[in-house]
C-alpha cells in the first residue's frame, strides 16, 4: 500500500489540532496526555479494525444493502401517502430518462423511517448493548463518567439533541468539563437519521459511502473527549462524577411512534434551515458577483471559504492543489450546514477530486458543528435541564470550535493511513 508525505503531514496535523486546543484551553497546564493518546490510539484501533481485518471489512462494505433496503422501504410508504409524487412516477411520464428524485418527498422520509426503527432498536436491547459497548471502551481508556460515556457512544448513533435524553436526571449534577465532553460529541458525530441520507449523496462518487461516514461518526468520538477535556480539562474526581443511567421507552408501540414522531420533527428542521441556507448562499453569491474577478473567475462564498480553510485541509493530508476545493466544502459545512456540505461534495465531479481526497473530506465534515445548529443545541437541553442553562450558553461557541477540530482529527486518521484501505484497494 502507498504511504508518502501527505500521509506524514496528517500524522503532524493531528498533533497540531491538539495544540490548537491547548493554546484555547482554560487550564493550560492540565494538558490531559493520558486521554489525548488513549484517544488518538482508540481512533486509529477503530479506523484498523473496520477496514484492516478483511472480514470486517468485508461486511462493511456490504453495508450499503441495508441503504438500498431503507430507500426501498421509504418508498413503499411515501407511494402511498404521497401518490405519484412520492414515487416518482409522475415525472417519469412527463420526461425522458430517469426523473430526479424530489428531495422532501421521497429523501427526506428516510430520517422518519430510521428514527423509528433506532429507536425500537433501542427498546429491543439491541442499540442499547451496542451503545454500551463503545461506552465501555470510552470509560476504560479515557476515565469517563459513566453517564458521559453512555451520552458520549449515544451521539454515535443518535442526534445532538437525542443523546442527552439518555441521561437527562444527570445533567444538573454533570461538571463543567462533563457538560462540554457532552456538548462536543454532539457536534463531532452525526444521527444515523441523516446518515442515511448522506449516504445517497455519495453513491456513485465515493468507494462505501456508509462504511465510511459510519466510521467516521465512530471514531470523532473520542476524538471529541480528547478535544473537549483539552479545552475544558476536568478538575473533580472519577468517583465524584455522574453514574450509567437506563433509559427506557414505555414500549415497542411507544418506541415507533415517538422514534417517527421525533424523525418528522428532523424532517421539518432540515427542509427549513435547507431552505434557508441555500437561498443565503445564491444571495451572498449574487453580491460577489458584482465585484471584479479573482484569477479569471468571480468570488463566491465558496471560493473564499475555501481559502480561509485551505491550510487546515492540507495539514490533515488533502493535496495542496486540492486544498482549497476542499476546504470550501469545511466551510460552507462550518457557516451553512454539513447537510448542504455532503451535497456539493456529492456534486463535485470525478475528475475534480482524488477519492483519496474526497474520503478524508467526507470525514472531516461529517459532523454538525455549524453556526446554525449552536441555536439547535442550546434550545434542546435547555429543555432538558434548564437549570444548567448559563453553562451551555458559556460553552455554545468553544463547542463550535472543538466540534470542528474533532471532526478534523477523525480526517486526519484516515489521511495517515493508506487511502487503499478505505476503498478495498482501489484508488
């Protein structure tokens, strides 16, 4: 397998996004080793164990199956309430060739359909002793709590807002740095409802596209930990901190409806800031437009972003050539949203980006830390302890920046490794 220089520079890079983090630290002098190695070592033993055991790797990359099921099941029900529109047949009369697929009505069901479906998986044991597992690992190498390592594994699976529901007696009794561990992690890993749905984005321009934004959700966990006690180093004893909660939903019956209930409520909130966003976007592009052209071409939101974001992209193991392309996606992830991000990566051409390339900035967006979900994040556990309100509030900005770093790490690891580990040898 191929291994040079930009492999080299991700390893530098990693150790540059830590000191990033110490220099914004509280308490610089509580540097935490101890969890920044046992992290960096977990993310590395994830990203080999995945991908670097044939046989795993084997049914990982089988795993998009289980897209193509989940789109098919979709459909079955979107059909039915929607009609024509909500299987395409419709259009496919009216044009030639396949008609494109209309994005609310027979994409965005699927996070419906997953959050249903996860959260009957929980109340089967099934998802909880899954989630417990990674929280194991997290407690035993990193000293977690135990309601933070449960929350912690939780985001891998579950959105930012979901997670902390799992530990909702705990959190007024939580300290600072458990609080920001919590808030980070959220930010660094994205809910199995949307990955889905990213997934259908790449297919077609990215080798696995489920196996690597699994693992990539996967291993900016501990990522995340290390990123957050770095910031935030934790002052109070292990024993002192919140134990392993339970969370239990009433029934299987209860489960489905408030997994479905809960998934129209993404649905609606992705639709909105989507909306938002992209006519933001075609706005703030319009503007530029007026102004003179840079190298032959007129400024964009993008174009500058990716500017701004070039050197970090490079550092982590993306070309210099291709830095900036890909940066501009890291910043329209950072300003927009990660979901408008996964649609101009899905949107660039072959041509226009090394799979190598393509690979390490799927991980390093997959994440959502972005200006707009630090209003998403406040106001859900505002509601779910309003009595820690101040602290949220006094961490929602460095949660953006640790979120973005830790995503970068997660980036960085699989820019270290060989880039044919990733897509089963080719590339």
């Amino acid at each position: 397998m191929e291994w040079g220089w930009d492999n080299a520079r991700a390893l530098i890079g990693i150790a540059l996004i830590f000191a990033i983090g110490w220099l914004l630290s509280e308490r610089r002098q509580n540097f935490p080793w101890r969890i920044v190695l046992g992290a960096v070592g977990i993310q590395f033993a994830f990203a080999l164990l995945l991908f670097g055991i044939p046989p795993v790797r084997d049914i990982l990359f089988r795993a998009n199956v289980i897209v193509d099921g989940l789109q098919e099941a979709t459909r079955n029900g979107t059909s039915f309430v929607f009609g024509y529109v909500g299987d395409n047949q419709a259009a496919s009369e009216i044009m030639t060739g396949d008609a494109p697929p209309l994005f609310f009505f027979q994409i965005l069901p699927v996070v419906i359909v997953v959050a249903a479906l996860s959260a009957i998986l929980w109340h089967w044991h099934i998802l909880r002793w899954i989630t417990k597992g990674f929280a194991f690992v997290f407690r035993k190498a990193m000293g977690l709590g135990g309601a933070t390592s449960l929350a912690v594994s939780a985001n891998v699976f579950m959105g930012m807002t979901e997670a902390p529901v799992l530990i909702k007696p705990y959190i007024k009794g939580m300290t600072r740095s458990e609080i920001f561990i919590l808030m980070t992690a959220g930010f660094a890993t994205i809910a199995g409802s949307v990955l889905v749905i990213y997934t259908t984005f790449l297919e077609g321009v990215m080798a696995n596209p489920l196996a690597q934004l699994l693992t990539a959700s996967i291993i900016a966990a501990p990522a995340a930990v290390a990123m957050a006690m770095t910031m935030v180093p934790e002052t109070t004893d292990e024993t002192e901190r919140a134990h392993e909660p339970d969370f239990e939903y009433e029934s299987t019956m209860d489960a489905f409806a408030t997994g479905a209930s809960d998934g129209l409520k993404i649905v609606l909130n992705i639709a909105t800031m989507l909306i938002a966003a992209l006519a933001l976007l075609w706005l703030a592009n319009a503007g530029l437009g007026a102004f003179p052209q840079v190298n032959g071409e007129p400024l964009s939101i993008q174009r500058i972003l990716g500017w701004i974001f070039a050197p970090l992209m490079y550092m982590i193991g993306v070309p210099w050539q291709e830095a900036s392309l890909s940066g501009s996606l890291m910043g329209i992830k950072t300003v927009l949203t990660e979901f408008v991000a996964f649609i101009e990566l899905g949107a660039v051409p072959e041509d226009a980006m090394e799979p190598r390339t393509r690979i390490i900035t799927a991980h390093a967006i997959c994440g959502f830390a972005n200006f707009g979900s630090i209003g998403i994040l406040i106001g859900g556990l505002n509601i779910i302890s309003p009595e820690r309100r101040d602290t949220f509030l006094e961490l929602a900005w460095k949660t953006l920046i640790a979120g973005t770093l830790a995503t970068c790490l997660s980036g960085a690891v699989v820019g270290a490794l060989p880039v044919q580990l990733f897509t089963g040898g080719t590339g």
